[in-house]
C-alpha cells in the first residue's frame, strides 16, 4: 500500500476523533466492529481491510496508546490501565461491538472481553497467543532473552529495532514485500510509536500471562493463525482457542504474522461469514481455499 493509498483511506473516514488520549477512526455502516493493532504500529495497516468490509459493518479503529496519533500517558502505562483507556474511549463510539485484535491488540481484546463482556458480541483474534514468552509449562512463545535483547536495542536504536521486527513479522509469508511494505508505509503515512510505549509493550509481552483468565472470555471466538508466522507460532493460537470456552481455531496457508495483508480478502471473508453467525469451523474454513480449520472448542 502506497502513501498515497493509505492517506486516501483516511481522507475519507466516517469521522475521526480524539477521544480522551486516544485517536479513533470509523468507517462504514452496519454492526459495529472495532480493531485493534499490534506492537510499533497503527490503526492504518488496516486500510486495506476496511476497503473489504465497510458496506458490512461499521468499521472503529483505534490508535493503541503512544502508537499513531494516540498520547502517550505515563500513569496509564501497565495493560489492565491501557485496556481500561481503550474501553473508555469507545464507550463514547459504541456501547456494544465485535471485536478484532492482533498480536498485541489480541492480547488487549481478550482482557477487554474477560472485563466487560457485556460490550463485546463476537471476538476474533489474529495472530495472538495469551502468554508470549517461553516458560517451563508454554513451549509456544518466544525466549524471555529475545525480548530483552529488543527492549535494549530499543533504546539505543528504536527505528532499526521496528524495522527489524516489521522484517520478522513477513517471513514466510506470501507476498512478503508487498506486506513489509504495507506495515512501512502505515508509519510513514500516520506517525510512528512513542519510544516508551513500545519498551512498556515488550515489557508487557515479556511478562503478561492471560492463561488464568481465559474462562471469565464469554464472547463467540475465532482464532486465526497464518501458517508460517515466527512471532506468534501457529501452536499458540491453537492452544489459546483450545483454552477458550467457546473458540474455533482457523490457519491460513502460506500467510505469516499479518494475515490480514498478505490475504486480505479471504481473511476479510473469514471474518464476515463468522460476525455474522456462521460459527462451525468447516463453514468457515470454506470461505477460502487457503485456510484450514481445527474443529470447535469444547464448551466449559
């Protein structure tokens, strides 16, 4: 996605909002439906979705804190703070909504769903796994040493350090520089993080553990892996839906971390066909020729 592209997205929003210290977007009609991004970076490498699903739903997109156009606030720094910030804000959008997160934004979304579960119809996580460091009983996160190799590049060289993860985010992947591109050009067109905010979101990656409060999760859930994603391994999301009351797990062949770009219109697809009541795994699956789907979670 060029500049241009993703300034033109923007330009012609429904509306858009600062919302205490949070810049919101919404585009579109129908059901509301909010989005939720990831690490380093903000609410336009959703451009392209939007494109796909704004003549279904209401689209609300948010900036995380310190990412994009959102204000940095040191005292609403831990995640339970910062979910608190987003449902705020969005209390002044939307009383009730769908709900997608990735990566970090999946994390988000799933205290966001365990806290007000009134608020939240349906969820949909991407790429997301409830504890994202390795520990003796979870083989499917990332070496807690890794984490904090990032955090100390981060504060000698914080550019380079997204960079680098945006490269590992595409790995993989189909169409690969075409999605490391669309990731590039979202910062270039709306503002890149604050430094603190992404060193208080690695920390939060190295140390938050969601596994405990999975079952308060009473919302309809898809999960969505990509096949070859190295940040966020397709296992983890299996055993979050697994974990989850009510969940069914979809992987997307060939597609990495961000799914979303790499096959935006069979995700967007996806998502339509589960928000709007499909809920068993085969009908879903069929949406797209690239996806496969692991059958329902049991109920607790």
């Amino acid at each position: 996605m060029s500049d241009s592209s993703s300034r033109e997205s923007a330009s012609h929003a429904t509306d858009s909002a600062r919302t205490g210290d949070l810049y919101i977007e919404t585009h579109g009609t129908g059901p509301d439906l909010v989005l939720l991004h990831g690490w380093g970076l903000n609410l336009r490498v959703w451009d392209g979705l939007i494109r796909e699903m704004a003549n279904s739903f209401r689209i609300i997109t948010v900036d995380l804190p310190g990412h994009g156009r959102s204000a940095w606030n040191p005292k609403a720094s831990t995640p339970a703070a910062q979910a608190w910030q987003i449902h705020a804000a969005l209390e002044s959008v939307s009383t009730r909504y769908s709900l997608l997160g990735w990566s970090l934004g999946g994390q988000i979304a799933l205290d966001l769903a365990a806290a007000v579960p009134g608020s939240v119809e349906r969820l949909v996580l991407v790429a997301t796994t409830p504890r994202f460091a390795t520990s003796a009983d979870w083989p499917y996160g990332m070496p807690a040493s890794a984490l904090e190799k990032m955090a100390t590049q981060l504060r000698t060289n914080y550019k380079r350090t997204v960079n680098d993860f945006l490269e590992l985010q595409v790995r993989g992947s189909v169409a690969s520089e075409k999605v490391l591109a669309d990731l590039q050009a979202s910062l270039f067109a709306h503002g890149e993080a604050h430094p603190k905010a992404l060193v208080t979101g690695l920390t939060t990656l190295e140390n938050s553990d969601l596994r405990p409060m999975l079952n308060l999760v009473r919302a309809q859930t898809l999960v969505i892996a990509g096949q070859y994603d190295r940040v966020t391994l397709p296992a983890a999301s299996r055993a979050l839906a697994e974990a989850l009351p009510d969940a069914r797990y979809v992987e997307i062949r060939r597609a990495a971390h961000a799914p979303f770009l790499s096959h935006t219109t069979e995700f967007a697809a996806l998502v339509t066909k589960f928000l709007q009541g499909d809920t068993t795994g085969s009908a879903v699956a069929n949406a797209s020729s690239e996806a496969t789907a692991a059958p329902r979670a049991p109920s607790s």
